[in-house]
C-alpha cells in the first residue's frame, strides 16, 4: 500500500477513529504561525502554537520508508515500526501505549514510501510523558529474538489479508513494480513476502542504528502549548541524545518511459477492475498542482466527471477515481482507475476513460467548471486543517517532500491554473506511452474462500 494519492493525502483510514479537535482559527496561511527551532543536537522541532482547546498532537517523523531499502530487503521499515512499539529497557512491553491510555490519550504510528511516523494525543498538561516516551526509544530500542519472530508472523498475515486476499490491492501493487523499474517504489510499503520471511534481527538492528537518530528525524507538536516553556524540555530531553549521521536520501529515478505498458491480474474476484497509472512530477514543479486540479475534474466529488459520465448516465463504473501523488519525496504517479459495473467489458471501460483524458486535452475547461474545482481545493484544504492532528500531519508530510514552509504555497498554486494548464499538461503527461495500464480479472472464489474486500483508497500502513 501507499500513501494516499490526490488532494486527500491526510486522510488515513485511522483518523476516522480519532476526535477531530476543532480549533476554529483561520487556517488559510498556516505557515506563518509556525515556529522553528533546531536543538544543539541538530533535531529539528517544528511549533505551531494553537490555545483553543487544552490538547497537544506532539509528532516524531523520521525520513525512512520502504524507498530507503534496497532489493532483496524490503519491508524493514515497517518492520520497525512494529518493534518500536515492544519497548526499551526503562519501558518494556506494553508500557508505551499504556502510559499513554492512563492519561486519556491515543497513540499509534504509520509507514510509508518516504518516511514512518509516530505520534500521541493528549492532555497540553501531560507533554512531559510522549516526550520522555519518545527520547527513550529513539535511542534505546529494545530488540530481542522473540519479539522479531512474533511480529514478522503478524506482518505475514497483515500481507496476507491486506494484499494477498485483496484483489484491488494485488493489483495496485503489480501496476507500481511495473511502472517503477529503477526507484524504490517499485516495492511496496510492507515489503516482499519472501522479502519479510528472510530477514534477520541483526539487518533490524543496523537499519534502527542507521536511520533512527536525530539527524535523521524532526519533531512535529502542535496545539496548547508555549514555546519558551516547551523547548527547554525537548532540548533537555531529546538534546542530549548523540547527533548521528543524516543517510543519503538520493534515489534512483526511472527514466522517461518508452512506451506503454499493461498488464493482467487473475485474481479471486466478483468484478473486473482497471488501474492505469501516468509518470508525473511531485510539488517541486508547478505541474504537479495543476495535476491536482484534473483530479479533481475527473473524480472530485458526485458533479464530477467520472461520476457523472461513467457512474450515473452510462453506468460502465460502479466508482471510477483519480489520484495524483503530490506529496511524494520522488515522481510518482498519477493513476486512474475504476471499478465495473456487473456485465461490462473492461475493453469498453477502457475507452470511456481514454475519452475523458482526451477531452481535457482537446477542448478547454469551462470557466465556471474550473472555478467550481479550484473551490472544492480550497475548501478541502481549509477544512483538512480543522484539527490540531492533521494541522501536524500536513506541515509534516510537506517538511519530508522539501520544507513544511512550502504548505501556503498550495492555494496560490491552485488559483493561477488556467484552462489552458488543464490542457497543456493533460497532454504532456496523460499520454499512452508515459503510462502502465493494469487490469484484474476476477476468478470464481473458492468455495469458503475469503470474500472479496473492496479497499479503501489507499493509504499508508499503521500499526
């Protein structure tokens, strides 16, 4: 799995279990209000200060995701996530998540391709607790030989029942190996199955020391807080903690593609399903917004396009979706797909998702069609920052692409866009040959197999 495309990159399935705390502040420039300090360690601490409720989101990021691992060894990533959770010499076990639970706060972590991340909720008063917690395990995780075993079999299973069991899923994760032949995102988040089965505590243990210090890491916390009273604490607690070297985070990128490739999934499954996925840039160039912006006309909301084309007047979809990956470290993709409606060809579906790129690359946008998406962006982007939690989340994610200033770029970027961007880039990008076309084609189900999950829209893995 991957981080999820499209404008709603914050929303992860987990969220939905947690209270949204509204701060009723003005949101449109979130910059601004935010503060940066670095400790003497060199760990960089991001601050944005919001009174409104007595809560804190406080926010450990480090820039390591399965991009970081190499062929042979992927899953690492998110094998360390688990592990992070069993303790330190001075918190063993469950001790962690308890002493979060007592003071009625939530914990968790989440994997990607570009970075794994680790936060806690709580009262503004109890900081002083995921402070400690968090110094404690970045620098002395406790990994035994027992925990490893149990938790690589509970990784097996999670890929199991995420991946292997989810035909959508299997193939989203076809479609990307075949898209990216030289990045790391050729594999997924949770790694290989043969990949998980071989690794070693020992290959654990150097990837911990390797990427888990504070050069490599940053701290997001946001909420009641003071900075002159907060930074003495982290300085005292995650300062004295040994610098380390920051990794070379520069990968391979695939080069331009050559032409178009496809392939077929048989997998267990009640309906076909089709994913096409286009190379594109991520934020460092302009056109990633105006991406956004196609997205957005093709599957933002029920006026869409896709919804209305495809879903509602010739019923070819029972959901039709496009996503772009802006806040990627590295290009990645735009995908398209669709699920069929019972009795429909995938030829045919095929050619009604061809035609809608081909009209945003022949005739222009109207002008109040593009008004209306640049709104739904913005409203969208204004209402992602009602809570202290994904207010973090989003400095976060754009401090890992480049800097959490960039985050009041995305308004201005999306209000310039004209129709003739939609048409310019829809065509520069949304070609045949730039793109891997996958298609699923169901199998009967087993008798007393396991019945098809529909997933989703996809995103990073949690705990």
């Amino acid at each position: 799995m991957k981080p999820t495309r499209g404008f709603q990159w914050w929303l992860f399935p987990l969220f939905l279990l947690i209270p949204f705390i509204f701060t009723g502040e003005s949101p449109g420039a979130i910059a601004e209000k935010v503060q940066e300090k670095v400790l003497s360690n060199g760990l960089k601490v991001i601050l944005l200060e919001n009174h409104k409720v007595p809560e804190v989101t406080h926010q450990v990021w480090y820039r390591v995701g399965s991009r970081n691992e190499n062929w042979g060894k992927t899953g690492l990533s998110h094998m360390l996530e688990h592990m992070m959770f069993k303790g330190t010499p001075k918190n063993q076990g469950g001790k962690l998540t308890r002493a979060i639970e007592e003071i009625g706060g939530n914990d968790n972590a989440f994997t990607s391709h570009d970075f794994t991340a680790y936060f806690e909720n709580i009262n503004s008063g109890r900081i002083q607790i995921p402070i400690d917690l968090e110094a404690d395990r970045m620098q002395n995780l406790l990994l035994k030989e027992e925990d490893f075993r149990t938790e690589r079999k509970v990784i097996l299973e999670e890929r199991r029942l995420r991946t292997e069991d989810n035909p959508q899923s299997y193939l989203a994760e076809q479609v990307e190996a075949t898209a990216f032949q030289t990045s790391p995102y050729h594999w997924p988040i949770i790694g290989w199955y043969e990949d998980i089965e071989r690794v070693s505590l020992e290959e654990l243990k150097r990837y911990y020391k390797t990427y888990y210090n504070p050069a490599n890491a940053f701290l997001v916390i946001v909420g009641d807080l003071k900075k002159d009273d907060l930074l003495p604490l982290l300085e005292k607690t995650f300062g004295s903690i040994p610098q380390g070297e920051a990794p070379d985070q520069q990968k391979g990128i695939d080069p331009p593609q050559s032409g178009e490739r496809r392939i077929m999934v048989t997998r267990e499954a009640e309906l076909p399903f089709i994913m096409m996925g286009y190379h594109v840039p991520n934020l460092n160039h302009q056109d990633s917004y105006v991406l956004e912006v196609i997205a957005a006309i093709l599957s933002g909301g029920r006026s869409s396009r896709f919804n209305r084309n495809l879903v509602r007047e010739k019923q070819l979809a029972l959901s039709a979706n496009a996503d772009n990956a802006l806040l990627s470290k590295d290009p990645h993709l735009f995908t398209i797909s669709a699920q069929l409606f019972p009795g429909r060809e995938v030829g045919e579906m095929e050619k009604a998702l061809d035609l809608e790129i081909k009209r945003l690359q022949k005739e222009l946008l109207g002008p109040s069609e593009l008004e209306k998406v640049k709104n739904q962006l913005e409203a969208a982007f204004i209402y992602s920052q009602d809570s202290l939690f994904s207010q973090a989340m989003i400095l976060a994610r754009y401090e890992i692409v480049g800097s959490w200033k960039l985050v009041d770029s995305f308004l201005p970027s999306i209000r310039k866009i004209t129709r003739e961007d939609i048409q310019r880039v829809a065509g520069k990008y949304l070609i045949p040959g730039n793109r891997t076309v996958g298609v699923l084609i169901p199998l009967p189900p087993k008798e007393g197999g396991p019945a098809e999950k529909i997933p989703s829209r996809s995103g990073p893995i949690i705990r």
